[in-house]
C-alpha cells in the first residue's frame, strides 16, 4: 500500500521515483507471508509517479537493508512498472480531485507562481523548481512550502471571523471551525506529517495568541507523548523535533518578547517579530546541526514575507475550492493568490543571492552545543550594559567593514578572470577564459538552465571549443545550455566513447581529444595527458568507473596561470597520469571529490586552489573527507560551488586569487 506521494529525485541521466509504502504480502523463494512493514520503493519507470496513497499495487524488486538511521524494513529496488493497481481510497480520491483542480487553476500563472502556490495551499510541490526550493531553504522560507500549523491558523481564523461576521456566538463557530479543518487536511491530504501539523501547531498558536502559554506548554507535552505512542517513526525524525521546537519557542520565548518589544514598536509589528524571531531561534540547534550554515536572513525574510503568507494560503485554498465547480472564477481568484506568492518568491531569490545570507557553522553534535553556547553568551551580554555596549560597538564595526569591502569589491564576473567553476549542481562545468566575449567550456553540467546562467553572467557569447570530457550525463546533458546564443566552433569527446554525446552536439565539428595534443585559443593553451586511445570503445554495459576513467584530462596554461582539468578520473587512472601530471595553480578536483583517489596524483600537481563542483546534499556523500584531507595536507585553499557557488580564479598583479560569487 502507498503511504505517501511518489517523490521524483533527478539523477544524472535517470529520474528516480521514491514511494514510501507498506508491505503487507511478501512472496519469496515461493513462500508467501503476511507482513506489515514500512518500506523504501526506489522505481524507475514513470507510472509510478501517478500513484496516490491508499492505492495497492504488487511490484517485482530486490530488497535491501537501509543504509541510514530510518524505521524501514527494508529498501526496495523496483523492477518494472506498478502491476494490479488497486483504487485509492474515497477520502484520498477527493484530495486528490482537489489538488488536480488546483494545479489546473494555476497553470496560467508564471512557472515559480504556479510551483508555489499549491505547496503553501495543499504541500503539493510537484511542480517546484529544485532550484527555486533551495532558495526558499537558503532564505528559510522552507516551512512555507509544507503544510503546517501556520496554514491551519490561517484557516481557522477566517473561518472564524467569517462567524463573527455572520452573527453566530461562541457555540456555533467552533464546530464549523472543525468542519473547515477537517475539510483542510483531507484536501492537503490526511498523512501523519499533516495531522502532525494539525495536533502541533495548533495547540502552539492557538495558546499563543489566546494567552494561555501556561495551558500550552502541558498541553504540549501531552501531544507530543500521544503523537510517538500512535507513531513511534516520530522519535527520529528531524521534521517533529523541528515542530516541537518551534511550537515550544512560540509558547516559551515569543510572549515576553512581544512584551518587550511592544514598549518599544507597535503591536503588530511586535507581535510578527516576536514569532519569527521565537521560532527561528528554537528550531537553530537543529538546522546547524543538519546542514553545518547559520541562517543570517531568515528572520528578516519570515518578517517582510508574513503579509502575502494569509492573502495567498486564503485566496489559494478559495480557489481551490471554486475550481471544482467553475474553472473560470478559480482562474481569477488565483491571480492575487500568485501576486502575492510573487513577492514570496522574490524575497527567497533576492535574501538567497545576498552575501554571507548563510554563514558556515559547525555541523553536526558540536555544532548544535557550540550554537546553544553562543546564544547563552549573547543572552548574558544582553543583561549586562557594559558588555551590551562592547558587544554593539564591535557588531557596528565589523558590519562597517563588512559593507565597506563589499561596496569597494567589484561585482561579477571580478575583472581578469581566467576560469570560472560553474555552479551547476552535482556535475561539472568549467569556463576558461579565451579573450573578450570568449571561452572554452570543458563540460555542461547536468541541465542546460545553470550552465547557460553562467555564460551569461561572463558575458561568454563565442565558445570556440567545447570539450565533453565523458558521456555522463551530469557533465553533457547541459550542452545545449552552452549553445544557447552561442556559437560553438569545435566539440572534443573521449576516443573512447560510444555516441552519447551526439545527442547534444548534432550538427557541431567533433572532434577525438588524444593524449599529446596541443590546442591554441587565443591567450589560451590547452594539452591532452589523457586518455591514450587504446582502440577499445566504451559500452553502455560498462561501469561507472570505466567511463570516468576514460576522461579526457587537460593542462590548461594561460597569463600567469595554470590548471589541471581532470574530468571524473579515478584512482587507476589517477595513477597512470601522475607521472606526467605538471605542478599548478588549480586543480578542478576529479570526480567531485570522490574517495576513489590516489594521493600521488594530488601531490603532483601540488595546486594552490582546489576547486570542488558538487552539488548541496547530494547522495553521493562529495566531497568525501578523504580527498578533504589530503588537499588539506598539501596546504591547497579548498572552493566549492555547493558553498561559494561559482567560483572565479583571477590574475592580480601579486599572482592568483580565488573570488566565490557567493
């Protein structure tokens, strides 16, 4: 049985589906047996992206072990398609009806509108822009895209008001208030993260804003007690320590803060800072601890984003109700809806491109201690003058100089650059500089969108070499990205592949890149240390680390600089090249800093700047605390674009300096 909506993950070159299900008949070795285990399906085929919970199917796959610290029996990896697909249940089928119509009243909205608005209605986010989604986490807007007791509140409260409006006393409106919940979660469909939400936040803000925090906090405690005995999987799950503590600072730390800061600012405006600064500051330990970065813009995008949260949760969930009878009106009410989910989508993007919006923190245990450790110091500087006004001199003069350098430091792309690492995600793509307007890229990325953001933001319009260095997909399939607006002259492949790259390339001189040869673009040298062509051609039956092996490496030599391009090689091939490899400035680290590496390798080449294009949170476990420390050890200045995202290696008049874009 499907328990929760198939999730589409995109890898390099094949979509993952994740359906989280439970097993209820396993038929092994000929041997039937009744369970009742929760599971993992990882499938391939796009049928079961369509499925809803509730539904039943049978599915042919392998199973094993979790690798990670969940309450799962087991991973399941799925062969083939969905077979005796049963019918959802009628309470998912009407949630289902309702998230269809609403996904069709915003399709005439702008893409990141459209993306948008159903997750803040309905935690529909299916057709969110990955991208756009990693912005809302950067601005800590993340909450917004999850139905939770804020959306709730919202509810109710007009709910509530509209009784008021309507006359009916204290007796009548909170049974319709139930109704309309009810009606709420079946719609954003009744999982336990959204009943979680519903017991949760509900007592937080209904105490909070009731004035009854001494009630809230037992009753608090009672939920989350009741919530673990009905669903155990809660006491390891990071999203309910994050709801908890979020309701317990709105319960604990926001009343005396809106106290405060009433004597001192209107009330409203006090009370929406004391709620987005108690909650913020509850939920830190834990974000710190996951994700190693302090947000510094949250409380001030939570703060300027609150106005259009109730015009759009409200004039959503209208809609979405209107659509299931009289499209055309839905069609209308969405748009003030998306205006307002305009401005949301406008403050993530803007807060997410400000620098040091993030700052990098210790993660982990330790960084969660060292967090709690701070704010009892920065609490103990706030009740002592003397250190209040030590502690608010040295804040002014850091942010003096802070925006000092950033107004005196140039913008992007810094002037002289000589290569640019692209933040393209989990993949490679690499700018080098050939003259004004031009650059050779050495691969694409996995999507043609960031590579083509890149070359834009370089002003790049004539590529006269393009160099594929393995058909891998999370380095080719952005090739169309790079030609977009752009001439493209020349493409080099590996001697050793089968084709794949042809696909992106139609119509394009292609070209073999062989050990030994030399190219000359401008200021600008290239030469081919591998691979040798051995007259064996890769199959698509070969392994990953057959293809990575078979990467084109390059030495790439301009004004002043050096750098040693080493696509995805990894450790045989690493350590056939590391007697010819040069010392260098820059080494684009091979294989996103995979474990698989031979130090001599490293060592030869020696580099000042490492540069690591990899993508945030990826599954892969790049970069790996290896190829970390043995950079490390030879003293090289570590970059990347997970972090800094693009990154920019320039010529000054001292030598080479890395500037991050970020």
């Amino acid at each position: 049985m499907v328990t929760a909506d198939p999730q589409l993950v995109t890898k390099p070159g094949r979509p993952i589906i994740l359906v989280r299900a439970r097993v209820e008949e396993l038929t092994a070795r000929g041997r039937r047996t009744e369970v009742r285990v929760p599971v993992l399906l990882v499938a391939g085929d796009q049928q079961w992206k369509n499925l809803i919970p509730s539904q039943r199917v049978r599915l042919s796959g392998k199973f094993v072990p979790p690798r990670h610290a969940e309450l799962l029996a087991a991973v399941v990896i799925v062969r083939g398609p969905p077979m005796d697909i049963g019918r959802p249940s009628a309470v998912q089928r009407a949630a289902e009806r309702v998230r269809a119509r609403l996904r069709t009243a915003t399709a005439r909205l702008p893409p990141e509108q459209r993306g948008v608005l159903p997750g803040m209605v309905v935690g529909d986010t299916s057709r969110l822009d990955p991208r756009l989604a990693e912005d809302f986490r950067t601005a800590g807007l993340t909450h917004l895209l999850v139905v939770s007791g804020a959306n709730l509140a919202i509810v109710i409260g007009a709910v509530m008001a509209l009784c008021r409006l309507a006359g009916l006393g204290r007796r009548r409106a909170p049974p319709l208030a139930v109704l309309a919940l009810l009606a709420f979660v079946v719609i954003a469909r009744p999982e336990p993260s959204v009943l979680r939400a519903t017991v949760m936040c509900m007592i937080g803000l209904l105490a909070f804003f009731a004035g009854r925090e001494k009630q809230g906090i037992p009753a608090l405690g009672g939920a989350i007690v009741l919530l673990i005995l009905i669903d155990p999987a809660l006491a390891r799950s990071y999203g309910f320590a994050l709801s908890v503590l979020a309701t317990g600072g709105l319960l604990v730390l926001a009343p005396p803060w809106r106290e405060r800061l009433a004597r001192r600012m209107p009330g409203p405006l006090a009370d929406a800072l004391a709620v987005a600064a108690a909650a913020q500051v509850a939920v830190a330990p834990v974000l710190v601890m996951l994700s190693g970065e302090l947000g510094v813009v949250a409380i001030a995008t939570n703060l300027l984003a609150a106005p259009a949260v109730a015009p759009a949760t409200l004039l959503g969930a209208l809609a979405a109700l209107i659509a299931l009878f009289a499209m055309p009106v839905a069609q209308l009410v969405v748009w003030p809806a998306g205006l307002a989910v305009g401005w949301i989508v406008w403050l993530a993007r803007t807060s997410a491109d400000l620098p040091y919006a993030t700052i990098p923190w210790q993660g982990g245990g330790l960084g969660a201690l060292a967090f709690i450790a701070a704010a009892a110091f920065a609490l103990l500087i706030l009740r002592l003058p003397r250190l209040r006004m030590a502690a608010i001199a040295a804040v002014a003069g850091v942010l003096v100089a802070v925006i000092g350098l950033r107004l005196l430091a140039p913008g992007w792309p810094p002037p002289g650059w000589a290569m640019v690492a692209c933040d393209v995600g989990q993949g490679d793509a690499i700018a080098l500089s050939a003259g004004a307007g031009r650059a050779v890229v050495v691969d694409a990325g996995p999507e043609p969108g960031p590579v083509d953001a890149c070359l834009r933001r370089l002003a790049v319009r004539d590529v006269p070499l393009l160099v594929l260095t393995h058909p891998h997909a999370d380095h080719i399939n952005g090739a169309s990205g790079v030609r977009r607006g752009r001439a493209v002259h020349t493409v080099l492949t590996t001697p050793l592949s089968f084709g794949r790259e042809q696909r992106f390339t139609g119509g394009l001189k292609t070209r073999p890149a062989i050990a030994g040869q030399r190219w000359t673009v401008g200021p600008l040298s290239l030469s081919v240390l591998g691979p040798s062509d051995s007259g064996v051609r890769l199959s698509t039956a070969d392994d990953g680390a057959a293809i990575n092996n078979a990467s084109i490496v390059l030495v790439a030599k301009g004004p002043g600089f050096t750098a040693l391009l080493s696509g995805d090689v990894e450790t045989e091939a690493q350590r056939a090249l590391a007697p010819f490899v040069p010392r260098v400035h820059v080494l684009k680290v091979p294989h996103h800093g995979s474990r698989k590496l031979d130090p001599a390798f490293f060592a030869a080449a020696r580099p000042k700047f490492s540069l690591i294009s990899v993508g945030r949170d990826n599954d892969y476990g790049h970069p790996s605390s290896s190829a970390l420390t043995t950079l490390q050890r030879l003293g090289s200045r570590i970059h990347r674009t997970d972090q800094n995202g693009d990154i920019a290696i320039t010529r000054t008049a001292g030598g080479i300096s890395a500037v991050t874009r970020r």
